[in-house]
C-alpha cells in the first residue's frame, strides 16, 4: 500500500489497538490529519494545553491546523499513535478510564517521582509509562 493510499480516517480509537503496526507507521509518515485527531482527542482527559505540551507545539500551531484542515508533521503523528495507545493499553490494564485517569495523575516512584502524564512529551517517557503499566498487569509493583 502507497503512502496517498492510507486513509487516516480508518484510524479510531476503539480500533487502533488492533491494527498492524506497519499501517499505523505509514499513516504516521504520512501525517495524521487535524480532524481525525479532533476525533480521537475526544477520548482523552486532556487538554489542547496538555497535547501541546506533548507534541511540542504551541496551542496556536495546534488552532491553526484545525482552521487549515492541515495534517500533523510525521513525528507529531507518531507520538499522537503512541499516546493513543498507550491511552487503550492502560485503560485495560486499570479496567475503566477513570481508574486510569486518576492513575496519570499521581506520581509513582517507579517513575522518578514524576505523574505518568508529565512524562508522555517524550517517547523514552511513554515507554516508561508503558513498561510500568506491563508491571502493574503482572502484579510487579515497585
């Protein structure tokens, strides 16, 4: 499949968790588009503030592609799959969203002391995140 054969819009959040990872890499390199991530944005508990911080954007960068229909650059792309699944991961692993929600925001010592949701800016800090939740599925608590 050609990179202008993928369409973003295939991508939500209930099925993400299941698609090939090499579809999920080429929609990546090709940019995920503003409306698709408006939609799968409405999953999360957080704010533009909050994904700007993530994707190292400003939220008027963030306003702008929303006004142009404009597509993310490739490595914002990635990071918004990465945190996407991430996101499904964990809520399985705390069985609902508000478990996990609460869980983001409270400091774990496993992770330097640092809310699991202050490291998801970086890709190192969401495979900390995720290796923490691996733990936490086993019952291997820090």
């Amino acid at each position: 499949m050609k990179d202008y054969d993928i369409p973003d819009d295939a991508i939500d959040f209930e099925s993400v968790g299941d698609m090939d990872v090499f579809y999920l890499m080429r929609v990546a390199r090709k940019g995920l588009g503003y409306s698709r991530f408006a939609s799968l944005t409405k999953s999360f508990p957080f704010s533009m503030s909050d994904w700007s911080e993530f994707l190292h954007l400003s939220e008027r960068t963030i306003q702008r592609y929303a006004k142009e229909a404009k597509a993310f650059d490739p490595v914002s792309s990635e990071k918004i799959i990465e945190i996407t699944l991430l996101y499904k991961d964990g809520v399985g692993v705390f069985g609902n969203r508000k478990k996990f929600d609460s869980w983001l925001s409270i400091p774990a010592v496993a992770l330097g002391g640092a809310a699991p949701k202050e490291l998801l800016d970086s890709t190192m800090g969401i495979q900390l995140i995720r290796n923490e939740l691996m733990r936490i599925e086993h019952g291997i608590l820090a």
